[in-house]
C-alpha cells in the first residue's frame, strides 16, 4: 500500500519534454536540441529526459510554480 506522502508533480524538481515546451512556446525537438547542447539543464536516463523546472521557470522570468500559476495567461 501507499504511503500519504505522495509528492505532487508540480513538486517534481523536472519535468517532461512536453511540458517544457508548451511553458516556453516552442517544440519539443527545440527542448531536446538544446538539452544535449548544454541549454537546458536536466538529467537523461535511457531516452528519457526530464529538464530541470527551475531552469525552464528562470528562462520565463519566474521563480516558482505558484508565480507560474498566478501569471498564466498574462504572457504572450
């Protein structure tokens, strides 16, 4: 059985390909690309790769998920 201490994933210190591609508004591809040339921080494993939150949040001028949540739709 599990425990109550569930982590949320907005908790997650990554996240997926996808996500931080639709936050950045641009492709995944793009989000890959500049993962393996050093742009993006995250960690691979297999084909798998996770980009770091704090990475993607620092690109768009926030600091944490609640000011992502409290500003979205307010950017261009």
């Amino acid at each position: 059985m599990l425990s109550g201490n569930l982590i949320s994933v907005t908790d997650s210190p990554t996240m997926g390909v996808a996500e931080a591609a639709q936050i950045l508004g641009v492709s995944p591809r793009h989000i890959r690309n500049s993962f393996h040339r050093g742009e993006l921080s995250g960690a691979q494993v297999g084909r798998c790769i996770r980009i770091s939150r704090h990475a993607v949040y620092s690109l768009v001028g926030f600091s944490d998920a609640g000011e992502v949540a409290a500003n979205a739709g307010t950017r261009a």
